[in-house]
C-alpha cells in the first residue's frame, strides 16, 4: 500500500493535475489553436498564434500601422475571444504651454515628448458660432487667422491607432500658440477586450476596428 508519505505524494500530484486542467481553457475540437497568417492580400502582414496553454500572440503591419499584443484567450462554441494583458495604457494628448507674442493670431503644434513634430494629426476647432474647423497638423505646426471669430476650443484625433482627446480650451487672446504633447504610452498594442474571433469557411476572423480580418492555418502551423 506504501507509507503515508507515498499516499500523500500521489494525491498532491493528482491534486496538481486537477488544478491544472481547471487553470486551462478547453480545447474542444471546435476550438482552433495554433499559427494563422492574414489572408487579405499582399498589403497586409499579419499573424495570429493560438497556444493550447490559453495565451495568443498577434501582430499586424498594414500601411501605417503597426501594432501587435498577447494575452489569453477562452473559447465558447468555436468562438475565440481574445484579451490582451497586461492591459495596454492608451495613448494620451495633453496640453503642455501656452505662449504669448506670436506672430500668427493663432497656431498650434503637436509633437512627440521628445519635441518631434507629429504630422497628420486630426484636429476640429470649435467657435461660440458658427462652424468649425478642421484640419490636420503639420510636422512643424499649423497657424490661422480667424478675423472677426474667437476659437473656444480644439480636439485632437490620432487617425492611425484612434487616439482622441477631450475638448480643450483655448485662451480667449491673439497671438498665441497652442503646445500639445502627444505621449505614446502602449501605443501599438492592441487592446483586445474579449475581441471576437469567430470561424467563417475554413478561416479565422479578427473582428477588430470595425471590420473583419480572415486567417489562414499557416503550412508549419500546429
């Protein structure tokens, strides 16, 4: 029968077992795992590894974005969800200064925390009346003279990743230009939030963004 200490052994390691198996999602046959690579033509590079262990790692290239994220995953009648972790801390814009004397009436510049200039960031500019004004940056800044009307706030929207600010307050004077930092943090993870990847005629689809990415089973995938 063996000494008690034996017996004691052999139930912790099926206690082990146990544990185990509780910590792992279940890998049903419906539940894909292993490599995909996007099938969405030759502008897009991305992929997407499903682990028996529960954890996912994903990337994507696709024009000016590149972004990628792991974490685990559950699944529930062949349907993956994905969740990134540890959460991603999103990209932030922030006022920095305000300086007087300038010679535009009004101007703004956004750049990196290092001062590099950030082209190409959306901005809509609101006045007491009338409409506003939209536009985007410039790597050294963008500069207006509105006449006769006072702007009484702006927002800013990074297009690539879907960073936006709240509205900000503008200084009701001439000459002034606006500073903005905007602070990457973990710009470039994706912030999977049980993100939905379903199945749909021999594929894998990333629902993402608001549109769908198909996967097909990479040939070295498991």
């Amino acid at each position: 029968m063996g000494s008690r200490r034996d017996r004691l052994s052999r139930m912790k390691w099926a206690l082990g077992l146990l544990l185990l198996g509780l910590a792992m999602p279940a890998a049903a046959a419906d539940c894909p795992t292993g490599r995909f690579r996007a099938a969405a033509g030759p502008d897009v590079a991305s992929g997407l590894e499903i682990g028996k262990d529960g954890h996912f790692r994903y990337f994507l290239s696709m024009g000016a974005v590149d972004e990628g994220a792991e974490g685990v995953w559950t699944c529930d009648k062949g349907t993956l969800k994905l969740t990134t972790q540890p959460t991603p801390k999103p990209a932030a814009f922030r006022l920095d200064k305000v300086t007087d004397g300038e010679e535009a009436p009004f101007s703004l510049v956004v750049t990196w925390p290092n001062g590099q200039g950030v082209p190409a960031v959306d901005f809509r500019i609101d006045f007491a009346s009338g409409e506003p004004v939209t536009g985007y940056t410039q790597q050294d800044g963008w500069a207006r003279d509105f006449e006769d009307r006072w702007p009484t706030g702006v927002q800013f929207a990074e297009p690539f990743y879907g960073t936006e600010s709240a509205l900000l307050p503008i200084p009701q004077r001439r000459g002034i230009r606006l500073h903005i930092v905007l602070e990457p943090n973990d710009m470039g993870k994706a912030a999977f939030d049980d993100t939905l990847v379903t199945q749909e005629d021999g594929k894998l689809i990333l629902h993402w963004r608001g549109g769908k990415l198909p996967y097909a089973r990479d040939e070295d995938g498991e």
